[in-house]
C-alpha cells in the first residue's frame, strides 16, 4: 500500500516492496498487477488512478488482457 493506503501496481511497486513481499517471479509486476502474482487492481483502489468510473473500466479491461497473458505463464 502507499502511504494514502491505495494498492501499489506495476511500476509503483519499488524493488524493496516486491522484496518485502517475496515476489517469486522473474519478471516484473505487470502494469495493473499487484506485488501478488496474478492479482490485479483497478479503479478506486489503485494508487495513481483518478477515481473516474470510465477510467476504471478501461483499467478492467486491460487488466483482463495480462490475466489472460498470467494464465499462459
């Protein structure tokens, strides 16, 4: 989380969160992804997004996209 309380994804997380929370991954979190591999987080509860319902639903939808790409990992 930040420090307003927001879930960190992709590249908000800093090397020592995805340490602190053992990231067992070689890549890196996925734009939407959490430091859970393959849980994502969109809308209000994203840190950095704008608290639009639109942009939520765009942010959805691309999450979508990378589950699909987790899913073939």
């Amino acid at each position: 989380l930040d420090a307003r309380g927001f879930i960190k994804t992709g590249p908000d997380l800093s090397h020592d969160d995805l340490a602190a929370a053992h990231w067992p991954l070689a890549r890196l979190p996925h734009l939407l992804e959490t430091s859970l591999p393959g849980v994502f987080a969109v809308g209000d509860v994203r840190a950095g997004n704008i608290k639009r319902v639109a942009s939520a639903v765009g942010e959805g939808s691309i999450a979508i996209s990378f589950v699909h790409q987790v899913l073939q990992e």
